[in-house]
C-alpha cells in the first residue's frame, strides 16, 4: 500500500482538501483535548500537515506512516521535536522502536483506519502504548452505503475501541466536506484508556 501513498506524496501538501480537512480535525481536536505539553502519537501521519500543526503545543510528537516518501517530505519540515518513523504497526514494531516504549498521552489517527484491512488489531496495538486517562481519536470518512469501501461505520469504530478495551467517550460528525457533487461527512471517535 505505501508505494500508492507514495505517489501521492509531492503533492499532498497542495491539495486544498487535505489542509481543510486537516484544520477541521484539528480544530475538532483542539475542542476535545488540550495538546499543550503532551507526548503525542501521529498514527499514519502522511505529510505531517496535524504532527505541524502540534508541534508547537505538544512535548514530543512520534509521526509513524508506511510510506517512505510522505515521511521525508514531513522531515523537510525539520519540526524541533518529531521524531519520524517509517514502519507499519506491528507487535514487533513496538518493541524495536525505542521511541515506542514510552506510553502516550494522546494518540491521533487522521483519515487511516478506514484504508487499514486489520483495523481492529491495530486499534488494540496501539492501546498498548496509550497512558492511563491517554485518548485516541480518530477521524475517518464516515460509511453510509454498504456498497461503498471508502469509511467506516459508527458500530466498526466503537467495536474496535471495545476490543481494545478502551472506554467510549463519543462518535461524532465534527464535519463534512463538499466537491465534486458529493458531500462526504467524517466520522470522529474519541476513546479513553482507563487507569489500570
């Protein structure tokens, strides 16, 4: 799959759709959490256009993507503090990438887990590295129609949370983005690791 997001690497910065939707999610997000000070994990960060918009808030950002070349072009960035991963997540990954052993306060997955064919298993993976009272949110196209691949339901969000037992704290449609004769809705999930 990273060789197709690869391709679109030069050019996702310029695509007016990708920054409106990521000041939605952000402005959703500044909504949500205050980031100030935190240690954050950037889940299938692409360009980095939510770990830029962060960095200055947030203690420490992790960016983890697959593709090699959305990494780089996030690296040009040269955000002070990113640290910068080009891996898939896996149970071994945890334990390879030193930057991985210390436990987050947030996590943010911005339009991945729809386009994940293990959702579930990776929402369990990264719980794992989630603190006590740590979140993770999510946004992702929301599925309306069965026929479609593109999203994910509300009922595939909260079973994922469930099996990584993280508690529910809301399903939301923060937002919704029109082109092309469509209007497309963006489903939010917030989930909340609960003090062990």
């Amino acid at each position: 799959m990273s060789e197709s997001w690869d391709d679109y690497a030069e050019i996702w910065d310029s695509n007016p759709d990708v920054t409106t939707y990521a000041n939605h999610a952000f402005e959703s997000l500044l909504n949500t959490v205050n980031p100030k000070g935190l240690r954050i994990l950037d889940f299938g960060c692409g360009t980095g256009q939510l770990t830029e918009r962060l960095s200055p808030l947030a203690t420490e950002i992790v960016a983890l993507d697959s593709s090699p070349k959305m990494i780089e072009i996030l690296q040009r960035k040269n955000l002070p503090n990113v640290d910068t991963l080009t891996t898939l997540l896996t149970e071994s990954t945890l334990t390879e990438h030193e930057s991985l052993h210390k436990p987050f306060d947030l996590i943010i997955a911005s339009s991945v887990f729809g386009f994940l064919s293990h959702h579930t298993e990776t929402v369990q993976l990264l719980a794992k590295t989630l603190k006590p009272n740590g979140f993770l949110i999510q946004w992702d196209w929301l599925k309306t129609d069965e026929k479609t691949d593109l999203g994910l339901t509300e009922q595939c969000v909260e079973q994922a949370f469930q099996a990584a037992e993280l508690s529910i704290v809301s399903l939301s449609q923060p937002f919704v983005l029109k082109g092309q004769g469509q209007t497309m809705p963006v489903l939010m999930g917030i989930a909340q690791k609960e003090t062990e």
